[in-house]
C-alpha cells in the first residue's frame, strides 16, 4: 500500500497556552520495521496532552503531534522477520484492515506507527469511538487497582475527581472488585453521575470537607487513596495504617517533594505509577488489554463519552480547554473524531 508523505495532524511548534494547538501538515510518520501503521479514527483526549503542549513533560523535537492514545484500523503490519516470527506477535493475529486501539504518542493524526505491543485488538461488539474513548484511561484504573494496590472485596477506596473518565472507571471497576468507593467532584450534577457509575459517596470538595466526611464514612479505613498530588497532605490523616496512597497525576501541578518520613506515622506505602509502565512486555500488554476489553464488552465498565469534538483546529483547543476546567461542566471522556469509520 502506498501512503502520502504529509498528513493533518494536532500539532504544536513550541510550549504555551491552547493557542500553540494547530491542525497543519505533518510528515507520514516514519514505518519502523516493528511498528503496526494505523488509519485513525478516533483520538482519546487526556490531561497528558495539556502536559506536553505546556512542556512539563518536554517534546523531543517540533512539530509535536500531540495525543497518547486512538481507534482505527490497521494499514500495514510490522516488516521485522523477528517481530513477524515471535510467538506472542503471532498470538496476536493481527491483520491488515483489523479494528485497533492503540496506546502511543503522535496518535491525533491520521496515521500513526505503534510498536505492535502497543496495538490492542477491539472485539467486535465494542465500537471503534469507545475504544479510543477506552484505553488510556481503562488501563490505568485496571493496572492501579491491580498492581499499585491490587483492590478486594471491602476495601474502602478513595477516588478524587471521581466523575472524570479515569475517575468513572476507577469506580466502576473498584465497585466491580466488591470495594466501597468514596469520590470527589465538583458539582452535584457530576456527583449523581459517579454514582450512576458505582461510586457509593460523593463529596463536593468545593463545598464539603473532604477530610471530615472521609473519616465519617471509613472511620479512618480508606485502603487506597488516589489524589493528584500531595498538596493536600491532610489526606494522611484518612488513610487506614499500612494503606496505599496513590499519587495520580499532575492536573493541579506537578507533585511537590515529599519527606519520606511522612510515612512512617502509618506505615503507608507512596506511589507515583504511570499506566504506561505497567505495559511495557508483550505479555502485560495482551494480558491488560484483553481483559479491559472483556470489561467492557460485558457491560461492567460503561464508557461514558461526554463529547466528539471535530479535528479542527478550534475542536482540538477547546477538547483541552474543557478537559483542564477544574469545576468545569465536562465529565467522562472527551474525544476528538479524526476521520469517519
Ligand atoms: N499516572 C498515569 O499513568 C495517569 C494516566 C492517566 C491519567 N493520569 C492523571 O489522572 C488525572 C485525570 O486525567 P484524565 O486525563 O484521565 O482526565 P479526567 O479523568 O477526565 O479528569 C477530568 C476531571 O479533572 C478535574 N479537573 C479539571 N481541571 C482540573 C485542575 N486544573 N486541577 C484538578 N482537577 C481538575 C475535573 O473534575 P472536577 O470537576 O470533579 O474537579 C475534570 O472533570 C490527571 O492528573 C492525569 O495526569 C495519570
């Protein structure tokens, strides 16, 4: 098959506000010989992309496609006799024209090349737009809850942001595992929707003290604790004696230092994971993928799509610019179409 040697992409040339976003021309991106090439579809938005395109996580070189995960389907297979010959490539069947998501950056574009570890089989009965609504974010609250602290029946888990998209299937698969979930949003309208999505407490941090309510409800036996960061270091006081505090992500700020000591007083266990580093081997990912994927095709994981935006320009700016609304209106995923199925 040939392809073109530009495509349209969701750029940046430099750091700075949305206004750096761009839709514009980028080179065909290049076809590593381990690398799956993939007509996109759907490209998921995540607070990641805000990350690069300020540069707290900093580009390798300009224009940077941005986005971390998509839908499509596969144009061209790997060409590396080595690749095409491993047993757990081979496991996977893939084919030319299969329905993939895909976990990897340069994804808001219309091709991409992913390292085929990286390439996720859709069944048939989930659509191309909820598995590109699905990935990232599923495989991050299936890897937290599994590997981070591997969540059971009981267990009291505290989710913050609870009605975002990693929120949603934070608490649909902690409540999947037999745990009691505990969240936090912003408005009473997003409150409902966790708990449609099995969150049993809600609080509204913006009115509500979360501290106070927690050890209301736990009586200070909250198990797993996800925040994004540790500025609100009074969350120590809810955490049950040997819990784990799971620090998610940087949406209020990239996490300060922290004295270990802190610790100590409970015996607590302090992790910053990424999702991205709980599948790196073949196996991990076939292993994770196939089951988000059985979640969700079940019916136990809901993949809630707040909103398609275009692959415009002015959609890919405003998908970040209502991602990044603390308080704002949007909950579940925000998703940005890049070409009809
Ligand atoms: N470690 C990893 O591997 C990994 C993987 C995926 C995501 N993450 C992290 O998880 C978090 C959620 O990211 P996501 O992309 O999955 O989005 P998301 O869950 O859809 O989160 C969106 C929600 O975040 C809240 N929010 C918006 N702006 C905020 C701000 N400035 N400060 C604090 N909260 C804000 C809002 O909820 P309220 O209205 O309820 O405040 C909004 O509904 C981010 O911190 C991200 O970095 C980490």
């Amino acid at each position: 098959m040939s392809f073109p040697k530009t495509i349209q992409a969701i750029a940046i040339n430099k750091n700075g506000e949305v206004d750096v976003i761009n839709k514009e021309a980028v080179p065909f991106p290049e076809h590593v010989p381990g690398n799956v090439i993939v007509k996109v579809n759907y490209g998921g938005v995540n607070f990641i992309d805000t990350y690069f395109r300020k540069g707290l996580y900093p580009a390798k070189s300009f224009p940077l496609t941005l986005g971390q995960e998509a839908s499509g389907t596969i144009a061209a297979l790997p060409t590396d006799e080595k690749v095409l010959n491993d047993k757990q490539y081979k496991k996977r069947g893939l084919k030319v024209g299969d329905r993939v998501a895909i976990f990897t950056s340069a994804a808001h574009a219309e091709y991409a090349s992913v390292p085929w570890v990286k390439v996720f089989a859709v069944p048939n009965n989930v659509s191309l737009i909820t598995a590109g609504a699905a990935l990232l974010q599923g495989l991050t609250a299936l890897t937290f809850i599994t590997e981070s602290y591997d969540v059971k029946k009981g267990d009291y888990v505290f989710v913050h942001t609870v009605a975002g998209g990693l929120g949603l299937l934070f608490a649909q698969l902690a409540k999947h595992r037999g745990a009691i979930v505990i969240g936090t949003t912003s408005t009473q309208e997003k409150a409902d929707i966790a708990k449609q999505h099995g969150a049993d407490h809600v609080i509204l941090y913006p009115v509500e003290n979360t501290v106070d309510r927690v050890l209301e409800i736990t009586k200070e036996r909250a198990c797993m604790s996800s925040t994004m960061g540790l500025g609100r270091i009074r969350r120590f006081k809810f955490i049950r004696r040997k819990g784990t505090i799971v620090c998610v992500g940087n949406a209020s700020g990239a996490v300060p230092p922290f004295p270990p000591l802190k610790l100590v007083e409970k015996n607590l266990k302090l992790l910053r994971p990424s999702a991205i580093n709980y599948i790196v081997t073949p196996e991990e990912s076939l292993q994770y993928g196939t089951e988000l994927f059985q979640l969700i095709a079940s019916g136990v994981a809901k993949i809630n799509i707040y909103k398609e935006y275009p692959f415009t320009t002015e959609g890919a700016r405003e998908a970040q610019t209502d991602l990044a609304q603390r308080g704002g209106k949007t909950f579940g995923k925000l998703i940005i179409k890049i070409a009809d199925e």
